[in-house]
C-alpha cells in the first residue's frame, strides 16, 4: 500500500507538471511567427511609402511644369499683362491665360499675312522699278548716241497742257460720280469709278481727244 500511494503521488505530479507545461506553452506566442512578420511587414509598409512618395514627386514635378508654362505664357504674351490696377492684386486665371494666348496667336497669324502681303507688293514695286531703271537707260543711251534728235522736242508747257487735258476729263467723271459722305462710301465709289471710267478704251479715248485739241491749238 505504501509503494501505491507513492507511485499514485508521483504520477498526480507529473500530471500537474505536463498541465502546467502544456498550460505555459500555449500562453506563449509562436515566435517563428513573429519573427517572420517582424521582418515581413515593414518591408510592405516601406514599398508603399516608397510608391506614394514617387507618385507624389511626379505629381508635384507635373504641377511645377504646368506653372512654369503659364507663368511663360505671361511673361510672353503682352495682352496678359493686367492694365487694371484693382485687380492687380488678382492673379489670373489658367482660362483667361489660355484665351488671351489664342488671341494673340490669332493676332500674329494675321500680322504675319499682311506682312506677306506687303513684301509680295513690295517685290512687284521693285520689279516695275526695274523694268522702268532699263527703260530709261535705253532712252538716255539714245539720246547721248543721237544728240540733236532733241531740238525739235515739244515744251514742257505743252506736256502739262496735254496733262492736264486728261485729267480734268477724267476729273469731270470723277466729281460726278464720288460721295464723300464716310471714308467707306468713298472708298466704295472710287472702286465703282475706276471700273467704269479708267477701261483701256475710255481712256485711249480720252487721251485722243485732248492730243487733237492740243494740236489744233498749236498748228
């Protein structure tokens, strides 16, 4: 009986001392686990951050360059410089930038076609100067080679007369058919004149009867 109670006291402890280890090691953490998170998890939290922080640069660069280019935009752009001082305080607009921008793109696409225009005019100017710089090189060579073909010349006198035969007719005409009433009927009625009274044949005409009236007037 001795030896039993022993045996029996025995086995009670180590069934107490298994509870307790069983009790403890289920109230400890897994600390495989844990370790594998402590190092997991931050790496995941520093590759988000590092992704937010890149797309917060590109954000902020793509903003810096669109500022820049407005602010050139009215650096540039004369008609973007404010001409009222109360609202000089006022910055303007992104919309007004861009639309006082297309209108003067408008502007120097216009100023640019004159200009074409009048170097186109300009060219053709030159080319009539030069045809009539030939001319006269050749009625001055003509003169110098036959130098008493002038003598019999007609006076100045008369070439004014035959001048100014011409133009009191085509003067009558003119008086008779202009309105200066606004710059833009003038304008209006001197294309109308020139089309019906300066055609080639009206004005060999005209040219024809002051020649024979001033003929008839010295013969």
């Amino acid at each position: 009986p001795a030896l039993f109670m022993e045996n029996a006291r025995k086995g009670s402890i180590v069934s107490r001392a298994n509870s307790i280890g069983s009790t403890s090691a289920s109230s400890v953490p897994n600390t495989d686990d844990e370790d594998s998170d402590y190092h997991q998890e931050p790496f995941k939290e520093s590759y988000k951050d590092q992704r937010r922080r890149a797309h917060t640069q590109a954000e902020q660069k793509r903003r810096d360059a669109i500022k820049k280019g407005y602010n050139d935009l009215q650096a540039i752009v004369p008609t973007c410089e404010q001409q009222d001082f109360s609202i000089s305080s006022q910055k303007l607009s992104k919309a007004i930038v861009l639309q006082k921008t297309i209108d003067y793109i408008q502007f120097l696409h216009k100023e640019k076609k004159k200009q074409e225009e009048e170097v186109s005019t300009l060219r053709k100017d030159v080319m009539a100067l030069k045809i009539m710089k030939v001319n006269y090189e050749q009625i001055v060579k003509a003169h110098q080679d036959n130098p008493n073909e002038g003598k019999n010349q007609i006076s100045d006198e008369v070439k004014f007369n035959v001048f100014q035969g011409i133009m009191d007719s085509l003067f009558q005409s003119f008086n008779a058919s202009i309105s200066v009433t606004s710059f833009q009927e003038l304008s209006a009625c001197v294309f109308s004149w020139i089309e019906e009274h300066c055609k080639p044949q009206m004005l060999q005409d005209i040219v024809i009867r002051v020649l024979h009236k001033v003929k008839s007037q010295l013969y």
